[in-house]
C-alpha cells in the first residue's frame, strides 16, 4: 500500500470515529436535556396537584432502583418485548403482537418444563413458539398482504383468550384453581449468589441480537430493507425474506421473555394473565426508547422497570392515586422518547418522498 493510500484510509478512519462521537455527544445532550426537562414538566404537574415534587422524586428514584435484583428481574421481560418492536420495526415491520408472542411463550415454556423438568428444554420451546407466532404474522404480511398491526391485534385476543380457557379449564392446579399448574422446582430458575439468572440471559440474547443485527449478512439486508425495500431489491436481496425473518426474531424475543418470566419469577401463570398482560405494549415504549437498538434497549428497560417499581412506591408512601404515577412516568418517557420517534418519522417520509 503506497503513503498516499495509506494516509487517506487512516484520514477516513479519523473523520468517521470524530463523526461517531459527535454522534454519540449529541444524543448524550439530547437524552440528559430531554430528562432534565421531563423532570421539570414532572414537577409542575406535581405541584399543581398539591404534592411536593422533591418527595415525590426521592421516593421515585430511590426505592425503585433500591433493590437491584428485584429491578433486574423486573427489567427482563420489558427487555425481549422491548427487543420484539424494535427488530422488525428496523426491517419496516410494526410489530406489536409482543403480547400474544410473550404469553405464548411463557404457556409453551411452561408446560414444556411441566413435563421434562428441564429449564433448558422451557426456554427452548417458549422461544421457539414466540418465533413461530411471529413468523406466521410476517407472512400474512408478505403473502397474503394483510397489514401486521391489524393481524398483531387479532392474534394478541385469540391468544389471550385461548391460554386463559386452558389455563382454567385444562392446565389448572387442583390446589389453586386460579393459577396454572406450577413449574417444578428442579425446573426454575433461581438466583445464583443474589444475582438474576434471568436478566444474565436476556442481557446475552440481547448482545446475540446486536451481533445479528450489525455483524451478519441477514441483519444488514433487513436493515436494508427497512431503509428501502427499493434498494433491498436493486442490491440483489429479497424484501420479502428479510421481513419474515425480522417477524421469527422478534417473536422469538418476546418468546423468550415469556419463558423467562414465568421460569425464573412467578412460576406458574394466574387465570387472567395479570403478570405478562401489557408487557408486549410496554416493550413499545422500550423500544423507542432504546432507539431501536439491541444495547440501549437493556438500559430503556432497567430505566423503565425502576419508574414502574418507584411509581408503586409513590402511591403507598403518599396516597396519591395510581393516576399520578402513571402520569409522570408517562411525561418522563415521552419526552425521553419523542425526539428520536421524531426523527425515525422524518427519515422514514424522506425515504417514502424519495421513491421506495
């Protein structure tokens, strides 16, 4: 390699590591002025209503991130559901089935582990079945052009209902008739050391994520076609794969945080699915607030746990209503959230302006 060629790389090496960290500085700025200013936003409300905003912001923070196994816990399943919207959202895919794919994939694992008393084999088919399901909407989208919103939200109440009629009238504990049959014990998972097993997963499935995503020849072409199925096309790829694939990925996601959940924290799952009802429509917010990427979604996800976890605390330390905390956790991830989903919006329109 001659100087001159060796000094241009080393030249191009240089401005695109000074252009990621602008990058990175940027949305740092972003990120800290969009919370100081949801903390602010916050405060007022509080304030009009009669509550002190400093006590309320204490009990907030410090009892949800007091207990760090408990956060972490709480943090995993939000963490695959969160993983679950944002993988084929980057491929052009709105998925929000992460409900119906998270309950069956805690119900599957549950009664795979039921059966083989084996963890492993749970986790295995919980997120085998997730993917599955989410397979089965990517190619009612691609073959059949049915819309993945509207298929997501049919699926989700099929489901819901479905498990809750097996779980009362099949699968049901003779000695609780309101719960599922239990997990065996030699199949739970437990804590190694007071360390969450469960979150050292799904923080490895999310790094497996990010390896898929940014380091293989499939996550590039569904990046790609996120971009542009125009362009997916042109370069040889095929739209259509990509989408499905993204669909099989973020199901079996959410799968997984169903097996998780019900594997390694409650055990056994309720008649009304009270522990994984909602969590695939939290992972939205997740997801966007991780900005769709595998490793900011493990810190949305522990951020958020924490304001669930406090905002339970602010209701029992002050006797303010369930509303309150709910409100203001809602200020904080909007405010966080909105000037990336802006973002996302404008890039997306361009791209469509542009001749996709």
């Amino acid at each position: 390699m001659s100087k001159g060629s060796l000094s241009k790389l080393i030249e191009t090496l240089n401005e695109r590591l000074l252009t990621e960290r602008r990058e990175y500085l940027a949305t740092l700025i972003e990120t800290s002025s969009s919370l100081i200013l949801a903390l602010l936003a916050g405060g007022i409300v509080l304030a009009v209503l009669g509550y002190d905003p400093l006590n309320v912001y204490n009990i907030l923070f410090r009892y949800g991130f007091g207990n760090i196994r408990y956060l972490l816990d709480k943090s995993t399943p939000l963490m695959m559901t969160g993983l679950a919207f944002a993988i084929p959202l980057i491929a052009g895919l709105f998925n929000i089935g992460g409900e119906s794919q998270l309950y069956i994939g805690a119900f599957i694992a549950l009664l795979a582990a039921y059966y083989t008393h084996s963890h492993v084999i749970g986790i295995l088919a919980g997120t085998i079945a997730g993917g599955l399901l989410g397979a089965f909407i990517g190619i009612l989208r691609v073959y059949r052009g049915i819309n993945e919103v509207i298929s997501s939200i049919m699926v989700n109440w099929i489901f819901f209902y479905l498990i809750i009629y097996l779980i009362s009238g099949v699968y049901y504990n003779p000695e609780r008739p309101h719960e599922s049959i239990p997990i065996p014990k030699d199949a739970r998972i437990y804590p190694i050391s007071n360390i969450s097993v469960i979150f050292a997963i799904a923080v490895l499935a999310s790094i497996l994520y990010y390896i898929i995503l940014f380091h293989t020849d499939i996550g590039y072409k569904m990046r790609v076609t996120g971009l542009s199925t125009a362009s997916a096309k042109y370069a040889g790829f095929n739209p259509d794969l990509s989408m499905i694939y993204s669909m099989l990925l973020g199901g079996a996601a959410a799968g997984l945080g169903g097996a998780l959940l019900v594997l390694g924290m409650t055990y056994s799952i309720d008649d009304m699915l009270s522990a994984v009802y909602g969590l695939g429509f939290t992972g939205i917010g997740i997801g966007l607030l991780g900005r769709l990427h595998p490793i900011g979604i493990i810190f949305a996800s522990i951020f958020f746990s924490g304001l669930l976890i406090g905002g339970q605390w602010v209701e029992l330390k002050t006797g303010a209503p369930p509303e309150l905390a709910d409100t203001l956790i809602g200020v904080i991830v909007i405010a966080l959230a909105i000037p990336y989903v802006y973002k996302l919006l404008v890039s997306r329109l361009m791209q469509r302006r542009g001749g996709d």
